[in-house]
C-alpha cells in the first residue's frame, strides 16, 4: 500500500482535499479542493505492473477535467446572474452544477465512465474511488439541490445500475454498477437529512470495503474464478458471499440496515412510489448476487494440485473475517443491543 514517501504524501492530500470541501463556504475553495483531490488520485492509479491503470487513470482525468471546467464555467454564470440584472434562470444555473457534480462521482445517466475507470484499477483503488471520491460530491450535492431532479436521477441511478449490472463477468464491473445502484440510495438519503446520509454511506464503506480486502487477499478478478479450487477454503467463501449479500440488503445482514432506515424516512415524507421503484430495482442487483453466489458455493471446477496452494496470513486473514463477520451478524448484534439497553 505505501511503498514510499510520495504515496504517502498522496494519499495525505487526497484526505486533506476532501476536508477543504467539506468545510469550503464558497465555490471558489470547494473547486480547488476537487482539483487537489483529482491530482492526488492520479497518481495513486497508475500501477508499472498493471498495463490498464494508464488507460483509466486517462479516461478518469478527462472525465474529472470535464466536470471541474463545467462545474466552475456553472459557477461564474450564476454569480454573473446573481449581480447584474439578467433573464438567465437560476433553476438551470442549480441543475448545470448539480450535473457536474453527479458526473464527478458517476451518477446515472452520467455514469459512462465509471465502471470503464473500475475495470482498469487495483481492488484498493476500486475501493477508495467507490467510498471517499464520492464524499465531496455528495456533500457539495447537499448544499443546493433540486429535489425534482435528484429524485430523476435516484430513480435512473438505480435502474441503470440494476439492469447494466446483470450481463458482467467482471467482478470489478459488477462493484462498479452496484456502486451506482448505490449512489441512487445515498442521494435519498441526502433527500431525508444529513444524519440519514452519513449512516448510509459509513455502513456501505464498510461493506464496500470489506468485500474489496476480501477479493485483494484472494486476488480475484472474474466470476469464473470463484468456482476454481483457489477458492475451496470454506469459511473465506461464505464470508465473501455473505458480504456480497449483506451489501444487496438481504435481511437479516447488515446491509439491510442502512436500507431500511431510508425506506421508513422516505414513507415519513410522503415518498411511496419512489420507495417502490427503488426497492424493486434494487432486488435486480439482489438477484446477481444471488446468482454468483450460487454458482460460486455450489459449483467446482478440478484444478491443479499447485493452485491450491494458498499462503494465509495470519493477521490478514483475521482481518477479513472480522469484517466479514461483523457485514453477516452486525444487524442481529445491533438489534441485542438495543434490546438489552
């Protein structure tokens, strides 16, 4: 992970980025903020051993230098509508930034980027640009949003992160689709409060995270690799299709917990029919899940003895089953505790 110095540096700066938008009060400061946060990922990207990270880490700069010029071209238009007497509408200078915005951390329909960036990344990076990257986005979205549009673009967020997802064989294509079924839920929460947001988005990291050490560890790429003889230990395969599940939200794993708190605030604000379609897309997604699982625990290919060969780390391995553990338990533990105290 740090190999020297520079990485270190890097990913100080990503993090520091992030807190500069985050406590930015005007535009100016947040867009410097995003472009400290796009030339501090760059280089986390590009991997000598890995011949796409080059091709994404292209595709991920010009996508970003898109948004960022559009987002501050958004900005200066609607501080020029703001002081002299003009017919410009501000609705359409708000729906311009919250556009690029979106493009920024691949929302549907402005999601073309995304899983093609994935597919081309190490497990780590996928999880860095799947959880924080989303962060000053997300909270920039929360300052000036319009709730007609963000309600078109939760429900195409998870449509297409549902239906694009059901064809992949790529397990880092699969992530990257579920990542976007995903921001259709976090924007929902941005619709309720802050609080709904966050513990939405701290619960999805953590099983975003947990499967992407999972898969690291094991360094498996493909469906068709989880029916391989790497893949006998027993405990490692129901942890990571557990995780896969809990991440779906299948009750009773963890995952079902953040999902349920947007569902019940949603009805709380007269949003029924949006529930509906978000629910049943999302059990699309659910259903390629369940799909890899399957194959994966009740299929087997014969490979040879040398394959099978695995070097468990000790720690490491400790590690991923916690995490493990607590994505499959964590609902039934927090219902415990709530019932003891």
């Amino acid at each position: 992970m740090f190999k020297n110095s520079t990485m270190i540096m890097f990913y100080m700066t990503l993090i520091m980025s992030t807190f500069i938008v985050i406590s930015s009060n005007s535009w100016l400061s947040a867009w410097i903020g995003l472009e400290i946060n796009l030339l501090s990922f760059i280089p986390l990207m590009i991997n000598k051993s890995n011949l796409m990270s080059a091709e994404a880490s292209l595709k991920y700069f010009l996508t970003q230098a898109l948004a960022s010029s559009c987002l501050i071209f958004s900005v200066l238009l609607t501080m020029v509508n703001m002081n002299l007497i003009s017919n410009m509408d501000m609705n359409f200078m708000n729906l311009m930034i919250n556009s690029t915005l979106l493009l920024k951390m691949g929302a549907a329909p402005f999601h073309f980027w995304f899983p093609e960036v994935m597919e081309g990344l190490s497990w780590l990076n996928n999880g860095i640009l799947m959880t924080w990257q989303k962060i000053a986005p997300m909270m920039l979205i929360y300052y000036c949003f319009s709730i007609n549009f963000i309600i078109f673009i939760i429900i195409m967020s998870s449509l297409m992160g549902s239906l694009l997802g059901l064809n992949q064989t790529s397990l880092r294509k699969i992530m990257a689709y579920s990542s976007i079924n995903h921001i259709g839920w976090l924007l929902a929460g941005i619709l309720i409060n802050q609080s709904t947001w966050m513990i939405y988005f701290l619960l999805y990291s953590f099983l975003s995270m947990t499967i992407v050490i999972l898969f690291n560890f094991m360094q498996i790429f493909h469906i068709n690799q989880t029916f391989s003889m790497k893949m006998s230990h027993p405990i490692m395969k129901f942890s990571i299709f557990s995780s896969f599940l809990s991440l779906g939200g299948l009750p009773p794993f963890l995952g079902f917990l953040p999902k349920w708190i947007i569902i019940q605030n949603l009805i709380m604000i007269n949003q029924p029919l949006l529930v509906l379609m978000m629910v049943m897309l999302t059990l699309i997604t659910l259903f390629f899940y369940l799909r890899i699982s399957f194959s994966a625990l009740m299929l087997n290919y014969n490979m040879s003895m040398w394959s099978m060969k695995m070097n468990y780390k000790n720690m490491n391995l400790l590690l991923n089953l916690s995490m493990a553990f607590i994505s499959i338990f964590g609902l039934l533990m927090i219902n415990l505790m709530y019932t003891v105290m």
